[in-house]
C-alpha cells in the first residue's frame, strides 16, 4: 500500500503537530550527523520548538562552529563592502551630473536662451528671479558706491586738518630779515626817536668832520663811530 504524501503547511492538531516535530527533529538530527561522518564536514544545527525549547546538535563544539560562520560572515561583509561602495559612489556622481545638468540649463535660460520649452508661468517667475537678482546687484553696487564716497570725504578731511595744522606752524616762524629790522625799530622807538629822525640825522651827519659826526652820535644817544 503507497504511502500517502502529506501535504506541506501548518498542522492544525496541537497534539499532532507535536508528534511530527519530534519525528522529523530525529530525522534531521540523523542526517546531519550522516553529512558531518561522510564528508568530513563541521555540522551545527539549532532548532527551536514553537514553545521556545532548544534542540541542537553540532559535530564537533557549537561555539567553535558559531565563532567560525561569524568570521566567515565579517569577512564575506569586506568583500562585499568595495562593491557597495562603488555602487553609492556611482549613485551620487549621477545626481551630481542631474544637478549639473539642471543648473547649466537654468544659467542658460537666465541669459535668454533655451524658452522655448518654458511655458508662461515658468517664464514669468524666470521674469521675477532676473528681476530680484538684478535689484540684489544695483543695491550692492550703490552701497559700495557710498563706501567709496564715505572713504573719499574721510581722506579729505584729514588733508584739510594736516593742512592747517602746516599752515600754523608756518605763520609762527618769524622771517630772519624782517625780525632784525624790528628789533632796530624797538631800540630806537625805546629812545624816543622815530626812525625817520635816525635817518635824517646820519644823513646829515655824513657831511660833517669827524667831530660833528660824534656829536650827533652823542646826541643820538648811539655809540660813537669814527667816521672816515
């Protein structure tokens, strides 16, 4: 009699679905023995039942069989991780070359080339950007205009202190000539004599002898010269 072939998926029967882990626990349990014995093989197999009980068996120590397959697993990770990254290099360098693409067709539509796909909303806020950028750079350009100014008055104004300040300096230096013929008008305005009588008086005195010309010296109240 033929062995009826039981269908796969989930036994209702609590009892039953029990009975037949058991069963094929055995099995499984039996042929991985079977593999690790005929080829040489490390075999570890961990079950858990569907209330949480452990089963396991290992062909030689668990742990050893667990820390290998965990270092098989770190360096199957290295292998694969350049692969990885070159696959996120190559998505980022696309969306670099889309946004490349992006704002070269955008700088061209600014300059004026390129409408002809824009539709009339797209070209009217086209129309606002070109605008908004333009008063961004008169705005710019006059405050560096009023810098510029606003440095220009601060240089003249300081020329103009210096100015001044050599302009005083200069009006207190007394000229050499002029200081010693005032010095000669205040002895003889000390005397009581005005310069014109000085004049007169020497003039008046060069045509007289020696003699005459002390007196008058004498009456000048000047030293006395000798005259020649």
């Amino acid at each position: 009699m033929a062995r009826e072939r039981r269908e796969i998926k989930r036994i209702e029967s609590a009892a039953a679905r029990q009975v037949t882990f058991s069963k094929r626990r055995r099995g499984l349990f039996k042929k991985a023995e079977e593999l690790s014995v005929l080829c040489d093989a490390d075999v570890a197999l961990i079950v858990f039942s569907s209330t949480g009980k452990l089963s396991q068996f290992a062909s030689s120590s668990m742990n050893e069989i667990i820390d290998k397959y965990s270092t098989h697993s770190k360096n199957l990770g290295k292998a694969e991780q350049p692969s990885l990254d070159l696959n996120l290099e190559h998505s980022k360098y696309a969306n670099l070359n889309e946004q490349l693409v992006e704002a070269s067709l955008r700088l061209r539509q600014m300059r004026g080339e390129e409408l002809e796909g824009l539709s009339v909303e797209e070209l009217q806020q086209l129309e606002k950007n070109l605008e908004s950028g333009l008063h961004r750079v008169l705005q710019t350009k006059d405050q560096q205009f009023l810098e510029q100014i606003s440095d220009l008055e601060k240089k003249s104004t300081q020329l103009a202190e210096e100015n001044r300040q050599l302009r005083n300096q200069v009006s207190h230096i007394p000229p050499v000539g002029k200081q010693s013929v005032a010095d000669t008008e205040n002895v003889i305005a000390e005397d009581g004599q005005s310069s014109e009588s000085v004049m007169t008086a020497l003039h008046s005195g060069s045509s007289q002898d020696n003699d005459d010309g002390s007196d008058v010296s004498l009456k000048l109240g000047l030293p006395c010269v000798a005259w020649k």
